[in-house]
C-alpha cells in the first residue's frame, strides 16, 4: 500500500503538468525571440514538450512502489534551428536567454536557461552541425564535456560524443513548427493553451 495521500498525487501532477506547460510557453518565448535573427530560417519544438503529456509510472520511490501513475516528468526543452550562419551563435545565444528572462519577469514563468537543449541544422540540407553550448565561456578549458574533438569551433557549437542526430526526432507526430520563414509569419507571445484538459 502506498503512504501517499489523494491530496498529494492530486499536487504532484499539478506540478508536473505545470512544468510541462511552462515549458511549452518558453519554446514559443524562445521561437518569437530567434525569428527576429535573420540567420534564422526555421524553429522546430521536439521532444515531450512537443506531446500530449501521458501518464505514467514516474521515477519518485513512493509511487514506483506503489505502481501510481502520473504526468510524465518533463525533463528538458528541445528545439531544432535552422541557422544559415554558425558566425552567429553568440546571438542566437543571447536571444534564447532574452526570451526566457522577459518571460519570466513579464510572466512569472520559469524556465531555467540550462534546461534548453538547441540542435543547430543547415538549411536546405538539414545537416546537423552540433548544440548550442550554454557555457558562459566557449570553449571552457579543462572542462570535460569540451574535450570532444572540434567542440568549440566554432564558438557555441557544441560537439558531442558518439552522437547522431535523427532525423525522425523531427517526424510531424513527435513535433512542431514553431517558426518558419518561408511560409509563417512571426510567432506571437501570448498565452498557450494547454496541450491536456486533464489535470
């Protein structure tokens, strides 16, 4: 039997739908911020922010004992960027910090810079180049995750070890367009509507 009270699985998911849709308000933030770079041609949300929460049995000891479901813990923000110019990380950069700084004060929503995760892509070809590095300083000497060959270079661009970028992250029932260039106006900051009715 589980210890746990209606009371607090009733707030767990609460919590974990609000980190949800916390981050769901960030990527549109983030996605409205990057358009304005030129460089920028296209903005794609992927990952479990980019899906309908489920429910399942969570990594918290007490309700994995007691077999208890709940939202699904939402980890991170992925987006994809289509980026014509690598010259320009350094304000790509600059603009996702804006974006989730100015949601936060304007909002109150927090969504912590180091939990967004941006794949840089080549457009036209969708070659991926690499992450956007979100250390202050790039590369970050004698720090372990910078000792990969060409991380670095250049500056922002993060290499990562025996890692391939797949294509079927971007299929359209695992994403979505948050901005493209060629065929969709500027995105709008305003209210999400949430991705479940279901609380």
């Amino acid at each position: 039997m589980s210890g746990l009270t209606r009371q607090e699985i009733e707030q767990t998911n609460l919590e974990l739908f609000q980190r949800h849709s916390n981050f769901r308000v960030a990527a549109d933030w983030i996605a409205a911020e990057l358009s304005r770079l030129p460089e920028v041609s296209r903005v794609v949300l992927f990952g479990s922010v980019a899906v309908p929460l489920k429910k399942e049995v969570p990594r918290f000891r007490e309700y994995r004992r007691a077999g208890i479901e709940v939202w699904h813990e939402t980890q991170d923000l992925d987006l994809a960027v289509w980026l014509s110019d690598l010259a320009q990380l350094p304000a790509l950069k600059k603009a996702a910090a804006q974006a989730l700084n100015r949601l936060r004060r304007e909002s109150g929503t927090d969504v912590q810079f180091y939990l967004l995760d941006v794949f840089i892509l080549e457009p036209g070809t969708d070659r991926y180049w690499g992450g956007l590095c979100i250390s202050r300083d790039c590369p970050k000497y004698r720090a372990v995750q910078c000792n990969v060959p060409e991380c670095g270079k250049p500056r922002f661009l993060r290499r990562f070890a025996k890692f391939s970028f797949d294509p079927l992250f971007l299929h359209p029932s695992r994403s979505q367009v948050l901005f493209d260039r060629g065929q969709a106006p500027t995105p709008e900051r305003g209210p999400e509507t949430p991705l479940s009715s279901e609380i």
